[in-house]
C-alpha cells in the first residue's frame, strides 16, 4: 500500500508526498526497532529479578548449612588448640581428653571443600545477565562474592595437600577406634581415639605435623568459611535490598 503511494507519488513527481512517505516508513522501521527493544529489556528484567529471587533462597539455605558446618569445625579446633600445648609439653597433663584426643586423631579432615553453591549466581554470571542489575552495590558484592569464592576454592583444594594423616603416620602416638553407641543412627558404631601422650611429646616429628594440621585447620576455619560468610551476609543484604525486603526503619 505504502509502496504504491510513493510509486504514485514519483510519477507525478509529488515530491513532498514521497517525503512524507518515506517519513512514515522510517517513523515504522524505528518503532518497531524501539519496541522490541523495550521487549527484550522487559525480558530481561523479568529474567534477572527470577534470578536474583532464586538467589536469596539459595543464600538462605546456603549460610544455614555453613552455619552447621562451621560450628562442629570450630568447636574442634578449639579441642586442637587445648591440645596442642600439652603435647608440646609447655603445659603439664597426665593425659588428653578424649575430645582433644579424637580432634588431633581427624585433625587432617578440617581441610577441602566447602559448601558453596550457588548456581543462580553461576547463571547470571556467565549470561552477562549481571550487568542488568540496577543495584551497583548488589553487582558489586555479587562480583566480589564469586570472585572470593573462586580463590577459596583454590585454597581449600591446596591445603588438602598440607595436611598429614596423623594414625597413619604415627600410629605409635594415635590410634582410631570404634566404640559401640547405641544412639548412633547407622550402625551402632562411633568414632573414637587413642591417644599416647609421652609418645607424642617425645616425638618433634609428630608435633611438627600436629602444629602444620592445626594451621590449615585453622586457616580453613577462618579463611574457607569466615571470608565467604561475610561476602555472602553482604550479598544478602543488596539482595533484600533490590527486591524490596528490607525491614522498614523504625519511626
């Protein structure tokens, strides 16, 4: 229809009829690339605050499972850090407790992996869908929180190698053995220790190794779960914030 205008038009060479029609046809083209544009940006709005509302869950559930973890992890290390002065024999005792015991004979298994996932934080990082974020800070502590994540991923996986299996190198001075517990849910078995105090002292090669695991266990406390716990309490916050689920200040 238009093109039979402006065809019309030039034969009569009714110049400003086909200026006009070819204003109409430029007008449409640029709406019609306008309002797709609008669409896509509707659709990726709607994209990212699913995203970002599938995060918050994740974050949720995610700080709740590290919260459990990281306790049993910290009340062990403090056991290590009770221990270790006797053993070192600058703090005289006839003998462990059992609970220093079992923490020196598992001191390696405080190193590894860490719960960490996120998979809607993965999704919007690798989209480019970050960028759609109005929030500065949220993409911001979102960034950082990926990025920190990522380091520690590498750490944990290192410090895996740094850690000695102590009643496999020094079954003299630790054993581990099972102990029946009738409260146990699987089998009726739990984990123990024995521990041999002066072997443990008269040994520089068994404190070394004590002194190394105690580190790394310390360092994967604080370090693997206290450095991400931190960025994820920050992401939260933005999260809530972005999505209009922050407490209302008090009057």
């Amino acid at each position: 229809m238009i093109l039979s205008r402006i065809t019309t038009a030039i034969r009569t060479q009714n110049w400003f009829a086909v200026a006009i029609e070819f204003v109409i046809v430029v007008s449409g083209v640029l709406l019609a690339f306008q309002v797709s544009s609008w669409s896509a940006k509707a659709g990726q709005r709607a994209y990212v605050r699913d995203a970002l509302t599938r995060m918050l869950g994740e974050l949720i559930g995610l700080s709740e499972v590290r919260a459990n973890s990281v306790a049993s992890r910290a009340e062990r290390l403090a056991y290590l850090l009770e221990a270790r002065p006797i053993v070192m024999g600058v703090v005289d005792a006839d003998a462990l407790t059992r609970e220093q015991c079992v923490a020196i004979a598992v001191s390696d298994n405080g190193s590894g992996g860490v719960p960490d996932g996120l998979p809607s934080l993965d999704e919007l990082m690798t989209s480019g869908a970050m960028e759609s974020i109005q929030s500065a800070n949220l993409r911001q502590s979102a960034m950082e929180l990926y990025a920190k994540r990522g380091v520690v991923r590498t750490y944990a996986q290192q410090s895996v190698h740094e850690v000695v299996n102590l009643p496999i190198a020094f079954p003299d001075a630790v054993q581990l053995l099972l102990i029946p517990e009738p409260d146990e849910a699987d089998d009726g078995w739990d984990v123990s220790a024995s521990c041999d105090l002066a072997a443990m002292q008269a040994s520089p090669a068994f404190q070394a190794a004590l002194l190394q695991n105690i580190a790394t266990y310390r360092g994967h406390v604080d370090y693997a779960y206290g450095f991400i716990d931190d960025a994820i309490a920050t992401v939260r916050e933005d999260l809530e914030e972005e999505l209009g689920l922050s407490a209302e200040p008090a009057p």
